[in-house]
C-alpha cells in the first residue's frame, strides 16, 4: 500500500489494469498517467466552451462545463485527501465525468436522446466511457485513451440495466457489471460522484445572481444559506461587506461545511463497517456521503434551484432554441452524413459528433446549414 493512503483506497499497483496492456511509465503511476491523458484529450478542452446552466455566449463568466469539472476535481480531491483516498484517481475521475456531455447542457442531452430513441437512445455519462474507449483518437496502439479500469468505473456513474447488459455483453466484468450483481464502485468513485452535487449547488447559486435570476433575499428561503448568511452578518469582518463578497463568502461556507459533513459522516461509516480493503467496499452499501441534516439541505436548494434558475423563463426560452437547434442538425447530419463517422449505425455516429461539438460551434454550423441565427448575431 502507497504510503498515506488507507487500506480501503484504490492502490494503483493493484489496478485491475488497461484494456490493452502497455508498458508502466517510470515517472508516474497508472491513475496519474489517467488523469495527464484526460487533460491532454481534445474531449476536454472541448468542454470549455459547453453550456453548465447558461449558453455559452451568454457571458464570459459563467461556468461551463471545462470550469464545473475543475470544480468538482479540487472539491472531490480535497475530500480524498482527508479520507486518505487516492487523490490522484479521485481527480482523473473528476476531470472526465462530463466529457461525454452535449452542447447546450441537459437541453442537449434530452433532445439527443429523444433523436436516439429508435436508435438505443442516448445518456451523457455512457457517451463520456464512449469517448475514453473509443472516440478519442491519440494513439497508434488502440482507440480511445485505454484508461485504467478504476478510473472507466468511476466514469460510468450511471447505467440503465439495459446499457448494462449491452456493456457487459462487450465485457464480461467490466465496468458495467456492478450494475447488474449491485455491487459499489470505489471510494473514489463514490466522492466524486457527490462531489459533483456539492459543486453545481455552490455555482449555480453564484451563476444565477450573477446573471440576475437570482437575489440574495431569495437565497434567504433556503434555510442552509441564510443561516450562513447570518453567521456572515454578525461577524466583525462583514461591516461594510458587500453583496458579492457576502455571496462568495457565503459559499465559500457551504463548500467547507460540506466537505467537513462528508469526510466526518463517511469516516464514521468506514469506521463502524470496519471497511479494511476495496473488496469490502464494493460488496457492502454506498458509503460516501452526508449526514441526513446536511443531505436534506443540499436536496432542498437543489429543488429551489430547479424551480427557479433551471425553470426560468429566461433560461427556459434559451433551452427551446438549443433543443430546436440540435434536433434540425440531427436530421441533416442523419441525411448528408457526418465527417469520420466512428460508428457504423448513421443515427450513433450523428450522436457521436453533435455531442461532440461546443455550444458556439453548433450555432455556426446550424446558421451555415439552415440560414438561420437562432441565437442573433
């Protein structure tokens, strides 16, 4: 066991390995050579122009999916570092959960699902294992980046039985299996998916008073924000404190208390299980996670940012155009073909290249396609 992780933490010498077996590097373990391909894959620098909440060309400072997984990689590995987890895997996992994601957020997940429907549909975290195993092309050897089975596991963080089974038929014990025997992914796996949770509540709470959807007394309904906002308030540094500072402050807070909620929560798990190694993980019930007081809160502002950032009309008139916008690319693409379709079904290797594509590239092609600028100038 690498020095300073716990018995229950990913050991990358223990890796269940490569699809395709390669040499090991002399400067850098398995889980680190993961995380240095991801950064390096155009998949992710694509990601810097994808729509989080707001379309990309509605302001330079709202988050996009490139920032999001920057977020939710320092989040997750900070949480790793005080549960003694593997820090670099947690971050590999982190930087690639979103890579698979559509232009235009889940307004392109869903209109490209609804185009796949005859077609086995479409799900962005299968679209990002597509796009480590198979669309990234950066080596002689293989296709795809041939990252290591643990971090592949931490990708596919959800799976219908049916994609499961279509997975598993592919490979026998593979990433997909858990899904269907129930079993757990690592710790790693586990933080990062409630990382990410932690994260988009924190942002989209600063995106959405940035963008003006948002107020400071609205933020007072949520009983976790104005009970930091109070705290903030009676506190000799806040005379003279404004808005913005109040709110960075204010989620500053809420990120601390909750990576203090989880690494205290989740340890006091791991210590009455007496989890001793991955293989007990993986067999017993998820146990990453928040205290129920702290699990409460952040699914109470999750619904209050649904109901009214999500579900703004603003955002929602924004969400009617990308929908169109990308279901009358579909259908040309479907009809004139895609360049270097790396699927043979038509229908697949549409799906691969629009979910490809960054916000700001869809709207030009479409207006080169169509004639139309749905988004003005």
């Amino acid at each position: 066991m690498s020095a300073g992780l716990a018995p229950y933490a990913c050991e990358p010498r223990q890796s269940r390995g490569r699809r395709v077996q390669e040499e090991p590097a002399w400067d850098r373990d398995d889980f680190q050579r993961d995380r240095d391909r991801i950064v390096h894959s155009s998949a992710f620098r694509r990601l810097v122009y994808k729509t989080q909440v707001f379309l990309n060309h509605e302001g330079d400072l709202f988050r996009t999916r490139l920032t999001h997984s920057l977020e939710v990689a320092q989040l997750a590995r900070s949480m790793a570092r005080n549960l003694a987890l593997n820090e670099d895997l947690t971050e590999a996992i982190a930087l690639a959960h979103d890579l698979g994601h559509t232009p235009f957020g889940h307004a392109g997940q869903d209109t490209l699902n609804e185009c796949m429907a005859a077609h086995g549909g479409f799900e962005h975290n299968l679209q990002s294992l597509r796009v480590v195993d198979w669309l990234e092309r950066r080596y002689p050897q293989f296709a795809g980046l041939n990252l290591c089975f643990e971090t592949r596991e931490g990708i596919l963080k959800h799976c219908s039985p049916k994609h499961a089974r279509e997975l598993e038929a592919l490979e026998p014990g593979g990433v997909a299996a858990r899904f269907l025997v129930r079993s757990q992914p690592s710790l790693e796996a586990q933080l990062c998916n409630v990382a990410d949770e932690l994260a988009y509540c924190a942002h989209d709470v600063d995106d959405g008073v940035r963008s003006g959807l948002l107020t400071t007394t609205a933020l007072l309904e949520q009983p976790c924000l104005a009970a930091l906002i109070d705290q903030i308030r009676q506190e000799p540094s806040a005379a003279g404190m404004g808005e913005r500072v109040l709110l960075y402050t204010t989620l500053r807070r809420l990120l601390r208390v909750g990576v203090q909620d989880l690494v205290r929560t989740t340890q006091a798990r791991l210590n009455e299980l007496q989890i001793a190694s991955v293989d007990e993980v993986r067999a017993g019930p998820a146990l990453v996670g928040y205290s129920m007081e702290m699990a409460a809160q952040l699914r109470s502002l999750k619904q209050f940012l649904f109901a009214k950032l999500d579900r703004h009309p603003q955002v929602e008139a924004q969400r009617a155009l990308a929908q169109r916008l990308l279901a009358e690319l579909f259908h040309i693409y479907l009809r004139e073909g895609v360049p270097e379709p790396r699927a043979d079904e038509p229908a697949r290797a549409v799906a691969d290249y629009l979910a490809g594509m960054t916000d700001r590239f869809a709207i030009k092609e479409h207006q080169r396609l169509t004639g139309q600028s749905l988004f003005g100038a």
